[in-house]
C-alpha cells in the first residue's frame, strides 16, 4: 500500500535525539574491577568484538573524510600526540553511536520527480524497479541494523539480523520516499524518532516491521496474483521473511491482549499496522475487521486523537478495495483551505492548469455530484504540482492541509452514490452508476492512488482497483451508443491513461492500452501535443505524468492487434 502504518507524523511531538558532542564516542564492553588483568583478557564474544571493530572503524572512515590517513603499524608517541590534539579539536562533530538512540545523519541529494518503470526479475512477471531517467540513483541512505542496534535491543528475536536490516532498508529507503511524494527532505530525522518510537512496543514495532516487509515482497515479485479472490493473500505471498513477521505481529498483539495490559496509542497503532498490511497483500475483509477492533478501543478507552491519525487513510483505502461505503464517517470537522495555501497552489493567469476539470462541467451525462467532486480535484493537482515545481516543496501545514484535503475526495468519491436515492434501483443492494458516471468515478480514485499517497499496481489494492476498473470499462462498452457523443470519448481517454498508469506489468495493461490507442486514433489525435491538450481539461499533472503517460501512448503502438 502507498501509505503504511508506519507513524511518521509521531515524530515531530518527540525530542530529538543526543547531540553528538553530548555524547562519549566510544563504547564500554566487558567491564571488569581488576583492571590490571586487562592487559592480558582476550574478548571471545565475536558481536562484542564486532561492536569494538565498529567503532574503530567509524574513528578511521571520518578521519579519511578529514583527509588523514593512518599509517600501518605503530606510532611514535610524537604522532600519537599530534593525533590526540587532532581529535580534540574535531570531537564537536563526531557523532556518537547510542544502543538506544537512532540518529540518522543527512548525507544524500534527495532523488527526485521518479518515474515508476517496471523490471522483471528471475522467474517473476511482477517485480517493480524504480529509477530517474538519465541518472543512477543509489538510494542507500539507512544505517544498517548494526549501526542502529550495536546491542540488539530491537523486539526481534525470530528473525535473523540480515533479514531485519533489508526489511528496514526497503521501508526508509524505497518505500516511504516513493509513497510519500510531498515529504520534506528532513524526513530521515523523523524516521529515526519514529523508529526508536517503535523499538518501545513490541507489537508497534512488528506493525511497521509488517508493513515494510508485505511491500518488500511485493516489489521483489516473491508472490502470485494479488487480484481479489476468495483465497487468503497471505499464502499467496512466497516471501518467508513475511510469513514470519506477520506471524510474530499478530502473536504479539494478542499476547499483549491477554496481558490485559492498558490499552494506549501503541496498541492502537499494532492495530494499524495489522490492518495496513492485510490491506497491501488484499485482504480487506481482514483488514476491515483490524480497523473496527480499533473503534472499539477508541469507544472504550477514549484514546487521544493524535493516536488515530491514521483511521481515515485506512479507513478509505480498505473501502476501495472494497469499493464500498466507508465503514466510518471521518473524525474531524471539514473546512477550507488557508488564504495563505489557496493563494500559494493556485496557478498563475497563463498556466495550462487553469483548465483543469473544466471539460468536466460540460458532461450533462455525469452527476452534479460527481462534477462537484471532480472541480474540487483541481486542488490536489495543484498541490502536487506546486511540490514537484518548487524547490522548497510544500511546507508542513500544506502537506497536512494536503494529506486531509485527499483523504476528503478520496471518502467523497466513495460514499456519495450511497447518498443520493438516484443511484438506487428498487431490489438493487448497491448503488447503480451509469456507465460513464462508474468509469470517470474509477478513474478519479484511480488518480488519487498516484499521488498524493502512492498505491503500487502489484500490490492486492493496486490490483483490486484495476479489477473493478476493468469491470466498469467493459459495461461501458458494452452500452456504448454508436452516437456517442466527442467529449464522453475525451473523458474515456482520459481516464484510460489512468487505468493503464494504475496496471503496469500487470494482465490487464495491454487491455487497457489497445483501447487507449483506438480511441486516440477515432479522436484523430496524431500527436503528443493534441493529447495533453485534452488531458488538461480533466485531472493531469504534467510534472509528473507528462513523461509517464507519453511512453504509455508510444508504447500502445507497439500492439495494435484488436482485443
């Protein structure tokens, strides 16, 4: 899933970690009251001698930064003095290594604007690499556990250290700066909070642990088709490591259910992380009744509402999934954006985005419900746009005012064909939409799954999305008149680059891109240019999806055999 349980707005209500000139750099390893016999104590524990070497290592790598350079063999007490007098002076920027302290050092240039490109690996169809066109990205900017944990204090005891650590690396490195597209670049100082955050509890910690590892998985291609079935997603997963920390999330939480231990933020948080991670294989059913756990709590316990920030996103996610009715109203009063942040994200008078969600408006055949909903999409455009254009990106109110806005139209999107009698038939359970209404509606969720929170098209809500997707195109076919009007066939455009966006390296991509280049070719749209001109009267980013969505067009040439 695009956004997991991982808490990493917790992170700015903590206290940031021991400065490192507060800090004694180096470590204290069998201590003993005889120091004379220390001379001749040889260290037999090989973590503790490698915990030592660590050390040594770490004093070596930064005096090579400084442009020292030891030389092999001993020193004359001459050199050892000019040495001593060398690091006294740069102590101040030593940073010291604490077992429980997570102090994670900016040292990269952010990557940024990167364009989702599928791979293949060995003997999978469904591995996802991600790169920036014209450049090598090593994104390698976590410590390593060893670093983080020298004294193994983490809540870990059945998985192996190694494992653990490319876990880890995946959620901080990859997943979180792929998914969180409007994050400030000093996210890596709250990630370290937010981790040593989690080392407290156990269950929280096995949470977030679940949820880096179901993505893990998913983008290593170590698992089957996560399309809805009546199958449980978890055998589907191939990946032990997963099978593992999702067995170790869900003893943990029960065990601390048995305890009778009071119930808090981290259990609520556990809660979370069990339902973030059945939600990213597919299973809603599971990660619906996880969410209600939680309300259950909440009405029992009264848990502070900074301890469910994240019920709506869940609560929409599962639901789209489902493609039903949210199972809870969202917990805070609406209101409008700021002056200050609407004034900010609107583009100027000669902007190409003035016309967004125009072409919209002139849809008779759609719902005014519906075009309400789509002439308020124009603001998440802008937010995005305004991110991926301006160097300084969005400020911390504009991501949260961001965050809330998207999860509004998202809930929106989902709940109003349940509140208008229109959509409802008289023996029919569920709602039934027009076939255009159902396709634009898909497609506007779909859209919302790009950005601002990221739902990748393997995982088991990338591909349910596409299956409901799919479904609506095919009716639509289906009652398509041969009268049909030149701006439904726009809006069936547009919204078929976004369901090829949305199943990439999936079954149904060359579905959709057949269709794609038929009615392209019908519109007489030879060019690039003629096409983003249609585009950006609906709902387009160019930043980010100029690039994309041109290759998707180039690339429908490739195939034009009928479907």
């Amino acid at each position: 899933m695009g956004r997991s349980s991982l808490d990493s707005g917790k992170a700015h209500d903590l206290k940031p970690a021991v400065s490192p000139a507060a800090s004694p750099n180096f470590a204290f390893v069998n201590l003993a009251d005889d120091l004379v016999s220390l001379n001749a104590r040889k260290i037999t524990n090989q973590h503790q001698r490698y915990v030592i070497r660590s050390h040594v290592m770490k004093n070596v790598r930064q005096e090579l930064v400084r442009g020292r350079k030891r030389t092999i063999g001993e020193r004359s007490n001459s050199d050892k003095s000019v040495s001593t007098a060398s690091d006294a002076d740069s102590s101040g920027t030593n940073e010291s290594r604490l077992p429980l302290t997570v102090t994670i050092k900016q040292e990269f240039q952010e990557p940024t604007n990167h364009a989702l490109t599928p791979g293949r690996k060995a003997g999978s169809s469904c591995a996802m690499e991600f790169a920036e066109p014209g450049s090598n990205v090593t994104m390698s900017y976590t410590p390593a556990i060893s670093q983080i944990d020298p004294f193994l204090t983490l809540p870990c005891r059945s998985l192996a250290p190694k494992s653990l650590d490319g876990i880890l690396r995946f959620g901080f490195d990859v997943l979180i700066p792929l998914t969180f597209s409007s994050e400030r670049q000093d996210r890596l100082t709250r990630q370290g909070l937010v981790l040593q955050t989690k080392i407290a509890d156990p269950p929280t910690f096995w949470g977030m642990i679940g949820v880096f590892a179901a993505h893990k998985a998913i983008f290593q291609g170590d698992h089957k088709d996560l399309a809805p079935s009546d199958v449980n997603h978890d055998d589907l997963i191939t990946d032990p490591d997963y099978k593992k920390v999702k067995h170790e999330a869900l003893v943990a939480v029960r065990r601390k259910i048995e305890r009778r231990e009071r119930m808090d933020q981290f259990m609520i948080e556990a809660c979370f992380g069990l339902s973030a991670t059945a939600t990213v294989v597919g299973n809603f059913e599971e990660a619906r009744m996880h969410l209600k756990g939680v309300a259950q709590l909440m009405s029992m316990f009264g848990v502070a509402q900074d301890s469910v920030s994240w019920l709506p996103l869940s609560i929409v996610k599962v639901s789209v999934g489902l493609l039903s009715m949210p199972i809870f109203e969202l917990p805070w009063t609406r209101c409008p954006l700021p002056r200050e942040i609407e004034q900010r994200i609107t583009p100027t008078p000669d902007s190409g985005m003035t016309r967004l969600a125009s072409a919209f408006q002139h849809m008779d055949e759609l719902s005014q419900p519906l075009r309400v909903l789509l002439l308020t999409s124009r603001d998440i455009c802008n937010f995005c746009e305004l991110n991926a254009t301006d160097p300084s990106g969005l400020s911390s109110a504009e991501s949260a005012a961001l965050d809330r806005k998207a999860t509004e139209l998202e809930f929106d999107l989902l709940a109003y064909p349940y509140k208008f009698d229109s959509f409802h038939g008289e023996y029919a359970t569920e709602p039934q939409l027009p076939p255009l209404e159902a396709v634009v509606r898909l497609a506007a969720l779909g859209f919302l799954s790009f950005t601002p929170h990221t739902i990748f098209p393997p995982t088991g809500l990338g591909r349910a999305l596409t299956h409901h997707q799919k479904r609506a195109f095919k009716r639509w076919l289906q009652a398509r008149s041969t009268t049909c009007g030149v701006p439904e066939l726009k809006a069936i455009t547009w919204a078929l680059f976004t369901f090829t966006q949305g199943s990439l390296m999936q079954p149904e991509e060359v579905f959709f891109s057949r269709h794609l280049l038929r009615l392209t070719r019908q519109l007489s749209l030879v060019s690039w240019q003629d096409i983003e001109t249609i585009l950006s009267g609906f709902l387009y980013i160019p930043s980010l999806q100029s690039s994309l969505w041109r290759t998707i067009w180039t690339a429908s040439f490739k195939d034009c055999t009928p479907a």
